[in-house]
C-alpha cells in the first residue's frame, strides 16, 4: 500500500498510469477516474462531472462529501489519468484512501416499434456500472507552512 502526502493549503495532482488494459479487455476512452478518501468518520469522494456523457450524481450519498469538476479527474490518454485534490480544509490526518476507474453505461432490454412512423421507444434499459480500484493506501492531510488563501480572503471582506 502507497502513503500519499497532501500539505495544507495546497491542492496537489498525482498521475496513474494503466499498462494492461488492453489485455484486460478495458476501453479507456470509457471510463472516468475518481479518488475515494475515508476514515471512521469522514468521507470525501473526488469525481469528474461526467461520465460517458452520464452526470456522477449516482454516486451522491448522504453523510459523503462530494466534490466533483471535470478538472479534478480527466483522462490524458495513452492510459495517463490524473487526479487533482482539491482544497479540503476539513480534513487532517490520516485516512484511507482508494482510487478507481469507473463507468456507466445503458444497455437496451427492449425496444419496441410504435405506430405508422416506425418510431422506437425504449423500456426496459439496464445501467451498468464498472468500478475497479487500481491504487490504495494511506493518504496524510499534514501542516504545512503554506498561507491559507481562504483566510485571505475572510480578511478582505471583513
């Protein structure tokens, strides 16, 4: 298991590479990264906007906090994925944290034809999901001598 670092203040990237995806039978250009960050008491999950033209809305779970922007997980290709933390004064410490490939996909049960027109109406649409968990380990939120641009910004509007 990897020790990931984040500084206070900061909002640091870390890129993950998939070597073996073709010979795991993976389309990249299909799935989304997100990062999962968790203790007993906490837990934040980092997410794109969208996937597969599909909005992560699925993954909105009470007691979680998600932050998601199409900045924060993007895919660069040839199997480089990055992730962007972003600002999570929150949290400090150490906790668990998972990163993972996902997506969502409909697949039609039934499609029936309707009236002189031929028109096709869909019933019966199954969602499919696809998570797999690629990295894994113990992530720090540490002090840092970094100002906060948060507090700054408290100040200019007192």
């Amino acid at each position: 298991m990897r020790e990931l670092t984040v500084y206070a203040n900061s909002t640091p990237s870390f890129q993950f590479t998939i070597t073996d995806a073709t010979d795991a039978g993976l389309d990249l250009q299909k799935y989304a990264i997100g990062m999962s960050i968790w203790d007993e008491n906490s837990k934040v999950l980092i997410l794109p906007d969208y996937v597969n033209g599909v909005a992560t809305t699925f993954w909105d779970v009470e007691g979680t906090l998600v932050k998601r922007h199409a900045g924060y997980c993007s895919y660069k290709g040839n199997g480089k994925y990055n992730i962007t933390i972003p600002f999570l004064p929150s949290l400090s410490g150490q906790y668990t944290y998972e990163v993972f490939l996902f997506s969502v996909s409909q697949e039609v049960a039934e499609e029936e034809i309707v009236g002189e027109e031929e028109e096709r109406t869909t019933s019966n649409a199954i969602t499919r999901y696809r998570v797999v968990v690629i990295d894994a380990g113990t992530i720090e939120f540490a002090e840092s001598g970094i100002p906060s641009i948060e507090a700054k910004r408290e100040q200019e509007f007192v």
